[in-house]
C-alpha cells in the first residue's frame, strides 16, 4: 500500500538488485500486484500470522517500512525484540520508537531510493556497525519497547493519581486496583 511506503520498498530492493547486491524483499499483509510479484527479488507473502511473522523478521537484516502514513507501529517493537534495525521515516509516533542512527535510521520524506539502498548495502557490509544496530535495536527492545515497561510506565503515571481523585470523593474505581497491584 501506498500509505506504508511499499513502493518506495520496492524501488530500495530494486536499486540493491540492479546494483548486484543480492536481496530479498519479502512483502509482508498485502497482496502487490502480478507486476510486483513476478520481480525476483520480491516474495509476496500476502497477510501472515504472528508466528509466520517473527520467522520472517528473524531472518530479516532489516525492516523497511518507509510509512507516508503511521503512528506506532507494533512491529518496530517485534523487529527490535529479535535485534532487527528499523529503515523508515520520522512521521507520527516513528521517532519515539525508532532513534535515528542508534536503534534504526529515519530517512526523510524526500530521501533518493539510492541514497536508502546505499545506507542499506553500506551498514550490511560493515559487520561492525550492524551488529551495533543490532544490539541496540534489542536493547532499545529490552529497555523501552516492551509491554512490561509499558505497563510500569503506566503505573506510574496513575498511582500518584490515586490520591488525588480519592481527595476529591471520586469512588475507587477498579482502574485503581489493577494499578497498584502490579
């Protein structure tokens, strides 16, 4: 889809392909049309299952999801969660998840395909500096990108609330309860 950068997906995978790099970009909850599908660097998988997707990440060096269009999405989370950097761009929610050269790299609206397949065939032959980006996308993971540091975070944004809404006579309310149980 459009709104999810897929041709732009395409064209970087393209641009490696031409390029001699060797590639493959598997196309992941959409069906491309027969023009796409017939390229030979590209495996339409069409939608998968959460299994089915984090085998596909697991092998994957990156995710690329240059999104025109998207606030947070879960998936930057499950590609850090098994050490895959993140290839977007710094629209909605994306930046507070992905930190530009640290844990991923945000391209912005006007970035050149080759300047992206560039980045890419770049970081892949610098074993170094993608194991870096690697481990800081797990650790990104591990740190931030989570749902138990989520939920932490939540409690403690509510609990000091506790008080004051039982001050102003507001019943407790089995938000409270679940919140200071954890």
């Amino acid at each position: 889809p459009i709104c999810k950068g897929g041709d732009i997906a395409v064209a970087v995978a393209r641009e490696l392909h031409v390029g001699g790099f060797p590639i493959q970009l598997s196309l992941a909850g959409v069906d491309p049309p027969a023009k796409i599908r017939r390229l030979p660097f590209v495996e339409a998988l069409g939608f998968i299952r959460k299994p089915a997707l984090t085998r596909l990440l697991d092998s994957a060096a990156f995710l690329l999801l240059p999104s025109r269009a998207d606030l947070s999405p879960i998936v930057f989370n499950e590609a850090s969660s098994l050490g895959v950097p993140v290839i977007s761009r710094p629209i909605g929610g994306i930046p507070a998840i992905i930190r530009d050269g640290y844990n991923g790299r945000l391209f912005a609206d006007d970035a050149a395909v080759p300047d992206i397949a560039k980045y890419i065939r770049r970081t892949i032959e610098d074993p170094q500096r993608y194991r870096e980006l690697a481990l800081n996308a797990f650790t990104e993971y591990e740190t931030r990108l989570n749902w138990d540091v989520a939920a932490r975070r939540v409690v403690e944004t509510l609990v000091p609330l506790k008080s004051c809404f039982t001050r102003l006579g507001f019943s407790r309310h089995p938000t409270w309860a679940i919140a200071t149980q954890m």
